[in-house]
C-alpha cells in the first residue's frame, strides 16, 4: 500500500486572510483582561492595606531556598499570634509568610547594603529576625520596614497577645 502524504498547504493561515474584526475582538478581550487583572491587585492591596495594624514591609526570599536571594515588596499585618506577610502583586488573600509571634525574636537592626539599598523602601531599615526555635527549626528572615513600624513591631513583640497574661493566668 503506498504512503500517503497529507498536503498542509491547504491548511496555512496567514494574517492577511483573518478578519480584521477577529483580531480586533481578540485584542481588546486582551487589554480588557489585564485591566481587570489590575484592577483586582489594586482593590486586594488597599483592603489589606485597610486592615488594623498595616504596614509596608520587603521581606528577602529565596536565601534558603535558593541561590539567588531577592526583595519582594509586601504588606505586612499584625495579627493576635502571627505577622501575616502578603505580597503586593498576588491574587490570593491568604498571606505567604506567617511569623509566630511567640517565636519570633529581632536579632539584629540595620541599615541597608548597597546592594539592598535600592530593592527596599527608601528610608527603610533592615531587620534580621528568627523563629521555629519552638518546633525545633530555627529558620531566619530579614524585613525591611521604616523606623515608625519597626518601633511598632518590638512593642509588639515585648507585649502579650490580648487574654494572654501568665502571671495571673488565662483569660483574667
């Protein structure tokens, strides 16, 4: 039986032959995706902005993950036992970086290299934290946030969480 070949020619389309409307409807649909997709960001970030206890705070991923370390420009929230990080350009309300406040310590305050100088907020300072000493992982994590919410942050972390008192007890 002979081999037969199929003719794909026939089957080229070129831009010339598509209909203007087609291209047009397929690239307005474009634009009008990625307005909304901003549109979305923007209305994500100012209602976490919104939420009590809201700052703007860098946190330095990929240092123990991977080889090439990076800034990335977040809001950072207090919460009752945690610090919930949320990045600045996601789709989900669920923070990416959550800090126990039990667990949590400042090690070291700085300000930044020359080289973090320009991937942090200006004016920002550069705070090197720990934690998961509890669970037996101690994990480090570097912040960058203005003098204002780092004032904020020991306080908080000297004081404890509403109910919690453990001379008197809980709940007293």
């Amino acid at each position: 039986m002979p081999l037969i070949r199929p003719n794909f020619s026939d089957l080229q389309v070129t831009l010339a032959t598509v209909n203007p409307s087609v291209l047009l409807i397929v690239l307005l649909s474009l634009v009008g995706l990625a307005l909304a997709l901003i549109v979305v960001v923007t209305i994500r970030r100012r209602s976490i902005s919104k939420l009590s206890g809201a700052f703007d705070c860098s946190i330095n991923v990929g240092e123990e993950y991977s080889s090439r370390p990076r800034w990335r420009l977040g809001v950072a929230v207090f919460s009752v036992t945690s610090l919930d990080w949320y990045p600045v350009f996601a789709l989900t309300r669920r923070a990416a970086f959550r800090l126990p406040r039990a667990d949590l310590d400042i090690l070291v305050r700085r300000k930044p290299t020359s080289g973090e100088q320009y991937s942090v907020l200006p004016e920002a300072v550069v705070v090197d934290c720990s934690y998961g000493k509890a669970d037996g992982r101690p994990r480090s994590v570097s912040l960058a946030m203005d003098t204002e919410s780092l004032s904020t942050m020991a306080s908080w972390l000297e004081s404890s969480p509403p109910g919690f008192n453990p001379t008197m007890g809980r709940f007293t």
